[in-house]
C-alpha cells in the first residue's frame, strides 16, 4: 500500500498557504528584522504587530514577564506606525511568496477607519486583521466586548476598505456572548477569526517582593499561554459551530504539536503561536510542524482537513 506522508498545508481567507502555523500578533513581529527571520521561518504566514496611524513607544517597562504556565504583557501596542508595516509588507511581495498579514488596532473607530482606508490604498497587502481586543490600553474598553460598538466599526469597515478584512477577538466566557457575537460577524463577509487574544486584566504576584510582576495598569495584563488553552479551545469550537463558513484561527496555549492538533480539532484552518514564540524564539515552529506530522502520521490523517471540527463528544 502506498504510504502518503501527511503535510500542513492549509486555506485562510481563500489562500492556499504551506503550512498551518504562523506567529501570533505583537510578538516577534514589530521591527523589521523580526518580520523578516518570520518570514524566512518555517510557517504558513506571518502578521504584523497590531499598529496605529503614527508611531507608539507603548506602555512603561517592566510591560512583559514570564510565569509558570505562560506570560502576562501589558504592552500599550508599541509599534512603528501603519507605513512602516505597509512598506515592508511592499518590500516582501517582491521576493516571497509568504502572505504578510496587516494587524491593525486603532485606538479610536476613527483611527481604525483611518487605517482601514490607508490599507485599502496598497497594492500588495492581501489580507487585514482587524484586532477587536486589545486589553492593555488605560481607559480604552476592548471592543470585542461592546457588540454594538462591534457591529458599528464593521460596518463602517466593510464600507471603506475592500480588502479581505479578518478579526482578532476576545475570549468569551459565556454562551450568550458567543451567540451575540456570532450574530454580528454573520452580518458581515469577514475573512478569519482569530480566537483569542489574551484574557485581559489578569494580576500576577511577585513572592519576593509582595508587588506586581509588571508597572502598566498597576500591574493588570492579559495573560497567555498555557493558562489560557482551554478557554482558547472552547472560543474556536463554538464560533466553528456558530459560524461555519468562515475561517478561525486558534490561538491561544500552544506549546507542542498535541495543543495544535486539538486546536484543529475544535475547527481551527491555522493556528497562531504567542507566548511560545517569545520564550523559544522562530525555531519552535519547525519543532511544533515536526510534533504535529507525527501526530497526524500516527493517527493516519494525510491532511489536517481530514479532522478539522471532528472533535468527539462523550
Ligand atoms: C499590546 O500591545 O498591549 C498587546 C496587543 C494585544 O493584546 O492586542
């Protein structure tokens, strides 16, 4: 019998990518020689740190520390400012093929408009991701959570930029915010959802010091990693069953190839790697590829569609 070795190959957004992993937004990917050992990097894609009009230092250091099971940031979206990522995406689709996604995260609806337009403007941007969920900005609510809001930006989204136009969401923690969700993104032809950012506003302790382990927001941030798995699972399972002719991606606690093999199990095309990328740097993904073919070549999948939302209920 022939023996089909698997491979990861994958669609987002209708585009035919060689691989299902890629990095997660605001890591490894807001200087340019970041960008580019990402885009050199054994993944399917690359996105750009979330970026605003201008240039943003961001939040006050310490902003990031590592804990047990993941990381808490409270970065404040430092950034180089919309062209900056526009001219490199520019530069790249000169020589690559590898798809640049452009995050952006304005923070106002009239900056993400203004960006909206600003993109829609370039040639070789393909594919936006519109990040509905930044938790670390002081007085600045995420929008993922205001489904009115939501529904207000997408609309006006949707009609200054016709480029395919993805959102980065939130966790939900309850069933009734799912639906409500679900119902505004069905209004809409979003390209991808990306489920989740990191749960916002957690607090985490130094021993030592009886202190916050970082300064912005007195110490609140959005923590990532392991800590968050299940609650990144279950965000893309229910939006899969929600809204299943669109795109999700899963991110949120990969650290191996089991934890992406039960994101694409849960309904996941791709998979976008956060706090795992920061601790290991890029050679984590030919690593995780490496776990993930071996899952599939033991279980007998040639291809992640063959059980992609199969996940079994008991
Ligand atoms: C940050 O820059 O504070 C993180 C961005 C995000 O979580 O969306």
């Amino acid at each position: 019998m022939l023996n089909i070795l698997p491979n990861l190959t994958t669609t987002l957004a209708g585009k035919a990518l060689q691989s299902c992993l890629m990095n997660a937004s605001g890591v490894f990917c807001t200087e340019k020689d970041e960008l580019l050992q990402l885009v050199n990097a054994s993944s399917g894609a690359v996105v750009t740190k979330s970026c605003t009009l201008e240039y943003r230092a961001g939040n006050p250091s310490p902003r990031y520390a590592d804990i047990p099971f993941g990381s808490i940031n409270s970065m404040g979206l430092p950034n180089n400012g919309i062209q900056y990522y526009l001219n490199f995406i520019d530069e790249v689709e000169k020589q690559s093929d590898k798809l640049v996604i452009l995050s952006i995260a304005g923070l106002s609806h009239q900056e993400n408009i203004e960006l909206l337009k600003i993109a829609n403007q370039s040639n070789a941007l393909q594919l936006i991701e519109l990040n509905l969920s930044c938790p670390n900005i002081a007085g600045k609510p995420q929008t993922g959570y205001d489904f009115v809001a939501s529904r207000d930006l997408l609309q006006k989204a949707f009609e200054v930029c016709q480029k395919p136009i993805g959102v980065k969401l939130p966790p939900y923690f309850d069933m009734v915010h799912f639906d409500e969700m679900a119902s505004v993104l069905n209004d809409f032809p979003i390209a991808y959802i990306c489920c989740v950012n990191s749960i916002g506003n957690g607090l985490v302790i130094d021993k030592n010091t009886d202190a916050t382990i970082i300064k912005p927001k007195n110490g609140f941030g959005g923590v990532g990693g392991l800590y968050i798995k299940p609650t990144a699972l279950a965000n893309v399972n229910k939006f899969y069953e929600l809204l299943p002719h669109v795109d999700i991606v899963g991110c949120g606690g990969v650290q191996n190839g089991q934890d992406a093999y039960e994101h694409i199990l849960c309904g996941a095309s791709m998979i976008q790697i956060g706090t795992t990328l920061w601790q290991q740097g890029i050679s984590c993904f030919a690593r995780i590829e490496n776990e993930l073919l071996q899952i599939l070549q033991q279980k007998g999948y040639t291809s992640i569609k063959e059980f992609k939302g199969k996940l079994g209920r008991i």
